[in-house]
C-alpha cells in the first residue's frame, strides 16, 4: 500500500471500480476480450462474426493506447509517475502474454488448455488495466484534494484573522478556492457510481454554498464586538458547518467512510414512509390473507395489537392543539369503525374455520375492513392538512417582530421575541414531520426531513444574531449579518414550505382551508358586532394569509400541468380573488377598523352599514376561495370528496363561476350569514340526502354517461378547436351536460334548479349554433349517403336538447313531508341523465359525419372556402430525454448543476427513458434519431439496441394519436428498416397490436423487404388485413361486411376448421376478398362499391406488393378488355 500527497492511500489489491469514467473507459476491452474468450454461440447473424485473429489485433490496439495516455498522465503529474509507471508495466507484461497465448489460441480454437490458459491471461489483463486506470483517477482524486487543502487553508486563516482588512483578503481568496473546489466536486459527484455518496456529496455543496456569505458576516460581527458572546458562537456555528462539509467531500473524494462528526445527519431513515402511513400499509397487507392460512391464537394478537399501535398514533394526532374538535370526534368515530370490522372479520374468519361461512362472506368483510381503514386514512390526513394549514400561515411574522425588536436595541423584548420565535420554529419542524408521518411519498419525505432539520439548527443561531443587533443597535457589521440570516432562514422555510406541500394533497389542502377561512370569517363578523378592532385586525390577517398561502399552493400546482382550458379556468379563479376581491375585501377592512377606533364619530345606522358591507367582502373572499377549488376538482384525475365530507354537505358551492355558464341571477341570493347550511337552496342538498336506493340508480346511469363522455373524448379531443365552431360547440355541450349530471349527485358548481333551467337553455343555444353550422356543411355536401346522416343527426340534437329543456323543470320534484324525503320526480332525475347520454351520443355522430361530409363530399363545383378546418391537436411536448431524477436531495443547488460531461449519444443511451413522440414532427430529429441509433447499432449490443431503440417506436404506434403513428410511420421507421432490414420480423415480435403489425408490414413492403405473398410471407392472421382497411377510413367501416358476407357464401365461415395450416387459410381467404373487389369494379355496381373495391385493393398492394394481387386479379377478369384495364391500373399504382 503506498501513500501520496495529501494523505492519498492506494492499495495494490483493492480494484473496485468507483466511477463510471473508469467504468465505461474499460467496457470496450471488456467486451473485446469477452468476444474472444466466449466459448457461447454468437447472437449474431452467421457471416458477420470478426475471425479470432482481427479480436487479438483489437485486444493489442486497446493495451498500446492505455499505456501511451497513461504515460501523458504520468508526464504531466511527477508526483504519481511512479506508481503510474508501475501500473504500465504490469499492463504490458499481461497484455504481452495475453497476444501470445490469444494467438496460439487463434491457431487452433478447439484446443481446451490453450483456451483456459487465455482466459486466465484475459482475467490478468483486465485487473491489471483496472488497476491502471484506478491510479489515474487517483490524478482526479489529487487535484480535489489539492483544492480542499487550500479551501482548509482559508478557512483557518478567516478564523485566526485579527482585523476586518485580513478577514476581506482571506475571504476573497477563500471565494476564489471554493468556486474551484465545488467544480471539481460537482464533476466528481456526476460521476460516482454510489448513489449514497452522490447524496453526500451535494448535501455538503450545497451546505458550502449556503453558509458561504454568513461565514463573512458572522466573521466580521465577531471582529467588531469579540466582547459579545453570540457573536462568537454565531461565528464557530457557520465555520464549523462549512469545515464539516469540506471534510465530507474530502472522505468521498478518498473513499474513506464519513466521521459521525461530519456526517451531515444524512441517512437511510429520512427517506423512509411515514410512520403511521406504513403501519396502515403493513395491517392492510396482513388483512389480505387466505381464510385457510388464519390462525385464532397467532393472527388475532398480532392483528390487534398492530390495530392498536395505529389508534394509539390517531390518538396523539387527534388531540394535538391544531386538530378541530370535530376532526377529534371524526377520528374517535373511524377508529371505532376499524375496531368493529377487525372483530367481524376475525369472527368471519373463525366462522370460516368451523366451515360455517364461505370465502365469499370472509372477501365481504375484508372489502370492509379496507374501506373503513380507508376512511381513518383519510380523516388522519385531513387532520395532518389542518396543522399545516394554522402553521404554514405567515410564517415569517415571529422573525420581523424579532428583528425589529432588535432594531429597537430592546434586549427585554428580544428575549421575549426570541422565545416565540423559536416555538414558531419548533412548531414548523413538528408539523413537517407530523406531514411525513401521514406520507407515503419516499422523496418528499426526504427533503421535508432535510429542511427541517436544517431549519432546527439554523434557528438558535437566527436567535443569537438578533441579540448581537439588540447590544449593538447601531452597528452597520450586526444589521449585516441579522439580514444575511434572515434572508437565509426565509430560504429555508420557503424550502420547507415547498416540500411540505408537496406530499400533501391539494384537495385536502383546499377543502381544509375552505373551512378554516369559514371560521376565521364567522370570528371576525362575531367581532365585528362586539365591536372589538383588535380582534377584528388579528383575524381579518389570517384571512388574508390563508388566502394567500391558497393562492400560491394553487399557482404552484398549475404549472406542473399543459397549459389549456382547465388551467385558464383555474387562473381565471385565482385572478378574480387577488385582483377583485382580496382588495375590496382589505379595504373594507381598513375602514371598520378605523371606524370602531373611532367610536364617538360614528353613528348607528353607518355602523350597521359598515358591518353589512364587511359581511358582504366576506362572503365574498370565501366564495372565491370556493370557486378556486371547485375549479381545481374539475380535473378528472383529482377525486372528488365523498359527500360525508365537510365542505360538500352544505357550503361547497356558493354563487360557483367555475360553471361553464355561470349561476343564474335567480340563484344568487344575499349571503348574510356565513354559517353553512343557511343559504343554501334545498334541492340540491336534498340530493345528496336521497336514500341509498335511489342514489344507487342515479349512479347506475351516471355510469352509462362516462361511459358516452369516454367515446366523445376519444372522438372530439382529437381535432384543434381553432378555426373549428363544431368542436368548440361540442366540447362546451360536454361541459355542462358534465354540470347537470353532478347535479343529481348533489355536486357540481350547479346550486339550484333554476341554474339547471338556465343551463339547459345554453345547451339549446348552443345546440342551435351546431345545427346551423352543421346544415351549412350539409349544403355544401353532395348528395349522398354522408349527407343524408349529418342532417339525421343534426334532428336528433334538436330532439334532445328540447328533452333535455323539458326534464330540467320537472327535475328538482322533492319533498319533505313530516321529516321524510319523498321523491316523485326520481323518474325525471334519470330521464335528466339520460338525456344528456342521448345528446352526448347525437354530438359524437354529428361531428364524424360533419368531418366526412366536409372533407370527403365536398361540392368541387363552388369556390367557396370550407366552413370549418379540421385539424388534429398538436401532441403535448415532452422532452427528447428524461433524465433521471436529480441527486441533490437537501439543496436548490441541484437545479443549477450542468450535465455530466459525455458525449451526447452516451447521453442519449444512457438515458434510455426516450419518448419518440417529441421528435416525430420534425424530419431533422427523425435523421437525429436515425443517426444515433445506428451508431449504438455499430456498438455491437444488439439485445439493448432493440430494447432502446425499437421497443419506444412500437410502444408509440401501439398507443399513440393517429398523427403520430402517421409520422412515425412516415419519417422514423422507414429510415430505421432501410439502414438495418433484419429487424422487421423483431419489430412484428415485439408488439401484438393489429394496427402496428398492419404498418410494419406496409412500410417493409414498400421497401422491398418482404417476399411475394404466394410463395414465401410473414405470416398475418385476416382479421388483420380487415382492420388495416377499415382502420384507415371510417365510413367503410359498416360497407366491408359485404366481404365477409361473400365468405360465408362461399362456405368459408368455419375457415378455421376446414384449413390447418394457417398459411393456406390466409393465402384462401385473400384470394377470396381480392376476388370480391374485382367482382364490383364492373360498371354495373354502384359507386360506393366500386369504390370500395378500389380502396381494398390499395390497401392490399401496399401490404403485399402489385405482382401477386395483379396475377390474381388477372385470373379473375375472362375479358381481355378487363385485363387490359387492370394492367393499366398496377401500372399507374406503380408509378404513384
């Protein structure tokens, strides 16, 4: 074992490779030697493996260019040549043996002694070159350790300088060194292997970055007031932090283990799930067990004793001063229900036991069992949303009443302040881990844990700077420093804010804020009358920071989404309660506060006044608020609240604008009293309240809807609403007939029938516009079988929008009669239901014939310009490569790393989640794309290539929009087939699609690839040429029966069983259909058949080619005339 400068140990036999430098420096010796040591059957096609002799040449040529860099490197740094040298020639004398004994072995292949003494000189080369290259990343390992000497250096020389003119000079040369040392260590951390370290080593840059400008400030506060103590522990505070951080990347760096003295609290168990979350994860799995495995004196104890762990948690939850005292009884009320089922569910499972219940009763009761655990779930995580939401308000009010008491030079009030500050602090680290322990969110949890643990070191410190101000009010070098602090503990609790809300949902967050803003409203009203400006003022600052904290969680959350209707929406809300109502709602504040100051000068009446107009702002901001998550829970993938939940029962929607229509005046009613359940019309709640079986069967056509909205979003979504009224009619239709159905669930922004009426009326509106545009098309259409539909369908939207105008007023028919809800209008409920699901479907047929009477029958004749443009929706972006989740978990520094210094296609390869899907519409990234993957190709790793390169192009075209199949189809696997035609059979084996095994056939047909359909083909079942036809254009889609009809005819209907080989029964079948085209093209047929015929036959040559659909054809026609015409037409085909 030798040692080098700085401390460096290297030892001989240690050869673990700890970077990927080093790593994908000898991947290529390694596969060179692996190809010629295998004795394993080569994957590559016969003819193309390199003879033996050509692989010894390689072999050579790899040793000679280790040792000619690895003299470079020896050259350039003197104090390693030696052991560099040593390595060289260790290199050499086993590369040396390993050509001799290769190329005896290369004499005769089938000798087995003269293959195991080169695999033994082949396991010697390669130790040897790994050794070789460990000691040239040794020369890294130097240079860092060279810059960590000097940062060390720096910092002794801060801490020992005696005067503000040496601690400048020191600091600025310490500047300098660390820049350097983070770039080597932000190279160094990209390139280790071990995730652990990689974590390490940004938790310490991050710590260097973030401690660097308080090391100056706190320095020069001790300098100027060294009689202050704080001064000085501020000062040991920062500089022992960043020292520690410098040790940890030099232990990294030298691959030695991290002192718990330097360890940056950075361990397996921050990123561990909640504690609650993962009891609850571990009981539900127990639960799930078969009845045959159930064991009374095993399971029951430990399933007990596991559910009392959980209730036992629940509890401290629940009774924590920040949990509601009906979120308290919620929680008592759940863990009771868990109780109850476990008992049933082991009593069933006994009963199982004894053979007196079926596994069918014991599934019902763990079915049970899960529902109610999913219940405590959620009352637990509402109750971990309602300390966050008292404690994540205002955050930074205890640091200013801190700082400005310090400003004052009150050392009392400082002390005082002081004391409050670091509870506040306290309370934030306790609610973020409180948040952990309801998580199942394994990387938010890790950098909630970081924060704030970060944040209850940073606060003593934050504490200690303030009483320097405080003894020295008018010193320039404390306020320094006290702002250099601050700025870093807002940071910090910004970060911690940011992560909290990460692992909270943001409909848990809203509805909880909801509720909250409704309380502090009713406090500030209540004040209001006692006439009490203070409170008023306390609470009147909630309200706003409970605003805002809303504003900002749920601009936050917009931008993670596409830019489109939903996030306008949303914005829109957020927009009109920033901008309209916060204002109004302050200024109303400002003068009631005013007024009750001045109490002689105010009168009764203005009084009232004054009150009246507060009450009215604010109803306003919680109907704001109310707007905002209504708009939020319009996103299918968020889960509406079940209707037990607060906040749907009676106060969800108020005076809602998320409607797409908005409510009608007749609904909008003074909102006098904030309390909920008092203005509120009945139908709607009344609803909610229906007993279970009449809520069942309004689901049970509720279900039918989404089922109709699925098959419209599949149909409408496809096509650009710009320049297109049709689809910016129809998705607004949708829109509120989504609106009126949430009605009869009691939800939605819908509050009372008459919003329902008038919402009825839009849809007839709107239902007129699409008739009349639909018409026009009509007219604009030939006469055909097209435009006979579109104007059948157009009726049928007259038809059911007057329907649904007529159920929307009978609908709210519900009456309370001696305390029991009696429903004669149930019936209507569904018909309202069913309406919409009638409409939804006629608004689906309208737009496909729409489409095909505007672009397939247009009436050449006219000049006049298309009514309507039909444009597919330009796909989401997404990025060429998604890289992998980044690594500095504690620190924003790692959105400002740069990207590992490779090559852009190991870049490329090494990331191999690649989405072709973002390139398709550009032929220069498809050649991109091309060019990249054949140079893998040339990396002879065929197995990986198919898995990088060809399965995401499979994967696109099986799932994909008919645009980007179409440009794939066009730019990317064309180029793919021509450069490498082997892989057309691996492309066919890889997916099962029908759709894609139709293209990858077309486009290998069209590059020659592929035989002659008569003699030798891939085979393909008919029932895929079937869906290449009619998959391409709809309207044939119900005319290509007649085809299979004509098989049954000709006593191929149990084909299957008549032919056994699957290649004959293709073959027959084909002749069959291709004879059914050429038996319509005479001119006695109609047109729609002749032009079906000539559709089928171009989709057939372009997937078997014109030779053997020609010769079958020709086989067909008796007439000369004929045949000369269908030559005529291949011919022509041949030439387009």
């Amino acid at each position: 074992m030798s040692t080098h400068i700085y401390g460096t140990k290297y030892n001989p036999t240690d050869v673990q490779i700890k970077t990927w430098s080093v790593q994908r420096t000898l991947d290529p010796l390694v596969a060179q030697v692996t190809s010629l040591i295998s004795d394993q059957p080569s994957n590559k096609k016969k003819g193309r493996s390199k003879r033996a002799h050509l692989l010894v040449a390689n072999v050579i040529q790899a040793i000679e260019n280790f040792i000619n860099k690895a003299s470079e490197i020896a050259h350039e740094n003197p104090d390693m040549r030696n052991d560099l040298l040593q390595c060289m020639e260790e290199v050499k004398q086993t590369g040396d043996e390993m050509a001799v004994l290769s190329k005896e072995f290369a004499d005769d292949p089938c000798s087995k002694p003269k293959r195991q003494q080169m695999i033994v000189a082949a396991r010697a080369l390669l130790t040897s070159v790994t050794r070789l290259l460990i000691m040239a990343d040794l020369v890294d390992v130097q240079l860092i350790l060279r810059s960590i000497r000097l940062v060390e250096d720096d910092l002794q020389r801060i801490h020992d300088a005696s005067n503000q003119e040496e601690l400048v000079h020191f600091y600025k040369q310490y500047g300098k060194d660390i820049i350097d040392l983070s770039q080597h260590a932000q190279r160094r951390q990209q390139d280790l292997v071990d995730r652990m370290e990689q974590e390490n080593l940004a938790a310490a840059r991050g710590t260097i970055k973030r401690t660097s400008i308080m090391l100056l400030t706190a320095s020069k506060a001790y300098l100027r007031h060294p009689e202050i103590p704080y001064a000085r522990e501020n000062r040991d505070f920062v500089y022992n932090q960043v020292r520690d951080a410098v040790g940890v990347i030099s232990s990294i760096t030298q691959g030695r283990p991290i002192p718990p003295t330097q360890l940056l609290k950075f361990d397996s168990s921050l990123s561990t799930v909640g504690d609650l979350t993962r009891a609850l994860n571990e009981f539900d799995h127990i639960v799930m067990m078969k009845p045959q495995k159930f064991n009374e004196q095993i399971i029951r104890p430990q399933l007990e004793e596991r559910l009392e762990s959980i209730i036992s948690g629940a509890a401290l939850l629940a009774d924590s001063l920040s949990t509601r005292e009906d979120r308290r009884d919620r929680i008592v009320h759940e863990c009771n229900a868990v109780r109850q089922a476990l008992q049933d569910l082991l009593d069933e499972y006994i009963q199982y036991s004894r053979k007196k219940s079926s596994e069918e009763n014991v599934n019902i009761k763990i079915q049970t069992m899960q529902t109610k655990t999913r219940d405590l779930r959620k009352q637990l995580r509402k109750a971990v949303v309602d300390h966050v939401s008292d404690t994540f308000v205002a955050t930074n009010v205890p640091l200013h009443a801190l700082i400005d008491a310090a400003r004052r030079g009150n050392v009392q009030l400082v002390e005082e302040t002081a004391n409050i500050f670091l509870e506040h602090a306290s309370k934030l680290v306790e609610v973020a881990n409180v948040a952990c322990s309801m998580s199942d969110q394994v990387e938010g949890i890790k950098l909630v844990r970081l924060a704030a643990m970060q944040i209850q070191h940073l606060s003593p410190q934050v504490v200690n700077a303030a009483r320097i101000l405080a003894a020295r009010s008018t010193s320039k070098v404390a306020l320094e420093n006290m702002d250099v602090f601050r700025d870093t503990w807002e940071k910090h609790v910004r970060l911690l804010t940011e992560a909290v809300d990460e692992i909270t949902t943001i409909e848990d967050f809203l509805a909880v804020s909801e509720n909250h803003i409704l309380e502090d409203i009713n406090l500030c009203i209540q004040a209001m009358v006692e006439r009490n400006p203070d409170r008023v003022d306390r609470t009147a600052g909630a309200i706003r920071g409970r605003s805002g904290r809303v504003i900002d969680v749920v601009t936050s959350e917009m931008e993670k989404y596409e830019p489109g209707e939903y996030t306008e929406g949303v914005m829109e809300s957020i927009r009109v309660l920033r901008d309209q109502i916060m204002p109004c709602f302050v200024e109303r504040i400002k003068i009631a506060i005013d007024t009750l100051r001045m109490r002689s000068g105010c009168d009764d009446g203005k009084f009232e006044l004054i009150e009246q107009e507060l009450i009215e702002a604010s109803s306003s901001v919680y109907h704001g608020i109310r707007d905002i998550r209504n708009s939020v829970l319009m996103n299918p993938d968020l889960e509406w609240p079940s209707d037990d939940d607060e906040g749907l029962n009676d106060e969800i929607y108020a005076q809602s604008q998320t409607s797409s229509h908005g409510p009608s005046s007749d609904s909008q009613q003074p909102d006098l009293e904030m309390y909920p359940g008092k203005n509120d019309n009945p139908s709607r709640d009344m609803m909610r309240r229906l007993p279970k079986e009449e809520r069942e069967q309004i689901e049970l056509q509720v279900e039918g809807f989404k089922k109709t909205k699925r098959d419209f979003e599949r149909e409408v979504l496809k096509w650009d609403d710009r320049g297109n009224d049709i689809i910016v009619l129809a998705k607004k239709m949708c829109m509120i007939m989504m609106e009126m159905t949430d009605f009869t669930r009691g939800r939605g922004p819908l509050r009372t029938t008459m919003d329902v009426i008038n919402a009825a009326k839009m849809i007839s509106e709107c239902g007129s516009k699409l008739n009349k545009i639909a018409k026009d098309i009509a007219a604009q259409c030939v006469e055909s079988q097209s435009k006979s539909d579109l104007v059948a369908y157009v009726d049928r939207i007259t038809l059911y929008c007057h329907q649904l105008d007529i159920t929307s007023k009978v609908k709210a028919d519900v009456q309370n009669i001696s305390g029991e809800l009696i429903v004669s209008g149930l019936d209507s409920a569904t018909s309202l239901i069913t309406a919409a699901k009638n409409l939804m479907n006629a608004v689906v047929l309208t737009v496909k014939a729409s489409y095909i009477a505007s672009t397939k029958y247009r009436n050449k004749s006219g000049n006049k310009e298309p009514i309507v443009q039909w444009k597919m929706r330009l796909p989401e972006k997404k990025p060429l490569v998604l890289n992998e989740r980044q690594n500095e978990s504690n620190s924003r520094t790692k959105k400002s790393t740069v990207k590992k210094r490779l090559e852009p296609l190991h870049v490329l390869i090494l990331n191999v989640k690649f989405h072709c899907l973002s390139i398709n519409n550009d032929r220069y990234a498809s050649y991109l794309y091309y060019v990249l993957c054949h140079e893998h190709h040339e990396e002879k790793l065929k197995d990986k290539w198919k898995q990088i390169w060809l399965k995401p192009v499979v994967h696109a075209l099986d799932t994909s929009t008919p645009l980007h199949r179409f440009l794939i189809a066009e730019y990317i696997l064309p180029k793919i087939l021509k450069g490498h035609p082997e892989y057309l059979q691996d492309l066919k084996e890889i997916t099962v699609n029908p759709r894609t095994l139709i293209v990858c056939t077309r486009i290998g047909r069209i590059l020659d690839l592929c035989p002659n359909i008569f003699s030798t083909f891939s085979l393909i079942e008919h029932n895929l040429i079937r869906q290449g036809i009619t998959s391409e254009d709809e309207q044939h889609f119900i005319r290509i029966k007649d085809s299979w009809l004509l098989c049954a005819r000709q006593k191929l209907k149990n084909i299957d069983q008549d032919f056994a080989n699957l290649t004959e029964r293709y073959r027959t079948y084909l002749k069959c259909l291709i004879n059914w085209c050429c038996s319509h093209l005479y001119l006695e047929g109609s047109y729609s058949q002749r032009h079906l015929s000539i559709l089928t036959l171009h989709w057939l040559i372009h997937l078997h080619g014109n030779e053997g659909i020609q010769t079958v054809c020709r086989k067909y026609f008796k007439s000369n005339l004929f045949q000369e015409k269908i030559k005529v037409f291949f011919i022509h085909y041949r030439k387009i």
